[in-house]
C-alpha cells in the first residue's frame, strides 16, 4: 500500500497547473450511456476514480478508450450496445458517484440495475430523493440485496421540488430527463460548476435545457441524442488546494489552468486571512509570507464555501493566528483528518459540527493515515509545514481524485515522495 513521505519546511514556488474536474469528468462519462455516438471527452484527469468508471461502463459493453501520450487527458467513449446495464458492485465499491448512471441508463435502455454507493467514508449520500423522484417521472424501482433495479417503458416529464439541494441528483435527472417524454422542470436543483459542465455536454449532444447554473432547471425531453466533443471544466477543488498550499508554506505560487470564478468564497475566505492573490486570465498568484489571521468558516452549497475545501482550510487554520470556528454543514462525518491533525500538534476541539481551531502552532512530523479524499489532501498540506518528516499511509484515497500531486508539488519546491523513490527523481 503506498505512502507518502513529506519533509516539511519549503515554501512552494513557481506554477502548477490543474488538470480536468473528476467531478464534471465522471458524470460527463456517464452522460455518454444517453447516445449510440461517439462522445469525446477533453482534459478528462488521470485519477483513480476515473479508471473506476472506464471499468463500469466496458463492463456494460461500452467501449471506452482513455488517452495516452499527447493525448492522454483525451477519453472516446462509445455506447453502441449496451448489453449488461448493471452497476456492479466490485467496481462501484470504491466510488461514490455510481447512482450517476442510474437516470441516464433506464432513459436510454429503460432497464437499470445498479449497486448502492461506496466510496469514502465522510457521511451518507441516501439516494432516497434519486429513487423518488424517477418514480415520479414513471420508474419502478425495487431494492435487493444491495442493488436497486429500476424498469420502464419511457420516462415521462415532470415537476421536480428537490427537498435537499443534491448534486449528483441533480446531475442524475437531468441526465434522465434530457430524453424523457415532455418537459421536466426541477426547482431548487445544485448551481455547481460541475452541473452546468454537464448541461454544456448534453446541449452538445442535442438536449434542450435551460436555466443550468440556477436553482430552477428546466428540459424540454428530446427522442434521440448524439456524439459531441467536450472539455471539461478545471477542477476547482484541486485549485483551492494548491492555492491554499501556497498560502500555508509562505511561498509565491502561480496556480494556472483554473477558472477564478469558481474560487469566490475560497478566495474571500482567505483574503480576510491575509492571503494576496493577483488574478490574470487562468492564473492565480498567491502570495502569505507565512503571516496568516484567523477566519470562520461555514460550507454550504455553492456558490457558499465547499465542503471540499473544510479540510484543506483547516490545516492553514492550525498557522494562522487566533481562533478559527469551521462549521461542517453538508457531510455529518467530514472530520475524520481532524485526530491526525491533533496528532501533528494541531489544537483543535469538536463539537458537533463545529472544529473550534486555535492556532499559530508549531506542527511536527508524525506517522499519519488518510481517511477520504479530501482528508489525505489537509494531511499533506499539514505536513509541508510540519518539522521533520511526514509518513502518510492509505494515500489511495488521494489518488482518488488529485492527478500526480506529488510529482506537481515536487515541481514547486516540495520534498514529497511515494514510499520507495528517491527525492528529486520521478
């Protein structure tokens, strides 16, 4: 099992470029089930979760050809036949966007059978409102032994309230609705930029949708679909962790390839910390000087603070002068990396929701295991400030979703390594 081995104290100079959005990638992946055409996919990552989802949709009988050499950010996917719509469970374990090819299966073979959502273990993600609301547009759905298996004739439009903002319900029927009978019309619907990447796919490929990006979406259902070229958007969580690790080492760090206008509540969050951005094109410089202030944060739905993004901010929380009150509001479980930081010297206290963290202290190297994605990513940023050398263990789930983030933060001035290299060689 890998690990990685962080020699804190460096500030991080130069630029690193973000890849592709795993997030807008996997349900642009599945959105291909919706056409018997070629889609072809650009600036796709190479992440752990993405190679999931080839295996997912070959085991169905799609054809999926991920890039390699000039090409390798470039994925064609074709879903000609598709002879097992079946989401199996020894593929979909590890990954918790599976329910993303519900709708988009049983609109176009009008048969789904697929296994409930594993992946990382940072709360629940019930896809109770999923199951409800394509029984609303004429589903019938059955629950056994782990799999939910849904049958219809053709999807009909409807009136959609979600009584939980989702995104990947949302993302799941739109996905349905675009070749349903009729209109649909979805209120209170997620205004991710991953979303409306989705949206931009599907009006690619022939779907009438308008009002993506809103709380109020509305698709005009359409018989057929075809292939379409599209690239996806750049991830903005890696940015913000690239960002951050800028901020917390002190360093002058360009972070290119982004769009600044998915970071709003990052970027404001970390101005009130003293953090200085200068923002050109694609470009954001991000400069500390190692003095950071104290700020509080709450995650909501975006365009609010990322859940995301609780944990990287809360390892530059552990630096930065004062007290810093962070309130989780999305995920029950999202504290998981918080023990690990105590380990590494961090003070921080739990209260329900709320990690009440005070800070400037001093971190020190210390043995630590990654519990989630997002976790492993504060881990590592803890560590490139901490005194000696760092040891993270279970860094599978970092691979998960961050593309080679130690051959980019090596690039920057970073002493990081996967167990068994030699610092400085790739």
């Amino acid at each position: 099992m890998d690990k990685f081995v962080v020699r804190g104290g460096n500030p991080l100079l130069g630029t690193v470029r973000i890849s592709g959005a795993k997030n807008s990638a996997l349900p642009c992946m599945a959105a291909a089930i919706l056409t018997e055409d070629e889609v072809i996919l650009e600036n796709v990552p190479q992440v752990r979760d993405i190679e999931t989802e080839r295996k997912l949709l070959a085991s169905m009988g799609a054809e999926v050809e991920l890039g390699y050499g000039r090409a390798q950010h470039r994925t064609h996917i074709r879903c000609a036949i598709l002879s097992d719509p079946v989401a199996k469970y020894e593929i979909v374990k590890t990954m918790r966007a599976s329910s993303l090819v519900l709708g988009p299966l049983i609109a176009r073979t009008g048969l789904a059978r697929v296994a409930m959502p594993g992946g990382c273990a940072i709360g629940g993600r019930p896809i109770d409102l999923h199951i409800k609301y394509l029984e609303k547009m004429g589903a019938q759905i059955t629950q056994d032994h782990g799999y939910l298996e849904a049958r219809t004739e053709r999807l009909k439009g409807a009136h959609i309230i979600w009584e939980k903002i989702s995104v990947t319900g949302t993302e799941d029927l739109l996905m349905a609705a675009v070749l349903a009978d009729g209109e649909t019309v979805m209120e209170n619907c997620a205004r991710e930029p991953e979303v409306t990447d989705l949206a931009a796919l599907l009006t690619a490929m022939g779907a009438k949708i308008q009002g993506a990006g809103t709380s109020t979406i509305t698709v005009q259902g359409v018989a057929k679909l075809h292939g379409a070229r599209h690239r996806i958007n750049p991830d903005r969580i890696e940015a913000g962790t690239f960002i951050i690790a800028g901020a917390i080492t002190g360093g002058d760090l360009k972070v290119s390839g982004c769009d600044p206008s998915h970071l709003g509540a990052l970027l404001e969050t970390l101005r009130s910390c003293g953090v200085r951005f200068d923002i050109n094109g694609d470009t954001i410089r991000v400069r500390s000087e190692g003095t950071l202030k104290a700020a509080d944060i709450t995650t909501v739905e975006y365009p609010g603070f990322p859940t995301d993004m609780q944990a990287q901010y809360m390892a530059l929380a552990t630096q930065a002068e004062g007290t810093s009150v962070i309130t989780e509001n999305i995920f029950e479980n999202r504290f998981m990396h918080v023990q690990e930081l105590i380990r590494m010297g961090a003070n921080i206290r739990i209260d329900g929701r709320t990690a009440t963290v005070r800070g400037k202290t001093p971190l020190s190297a210390a043995a630590v295991m990654c519990s989630d994605l997002r976790a492993s990513a504060s881990l590592v940023l803890a560590a490139l400030v901490a005194d000696g050398e760092t040891i993270l263990d279970r860094v599978y789930h970092i691979d998960r979703g961050y593309e080679h983030i130690e051959e980019k933060l090596r690039g920057v001035g970073a002493q990081i390594r996967r167990m068994g290299e030699v610092f400085g060689k790739k």
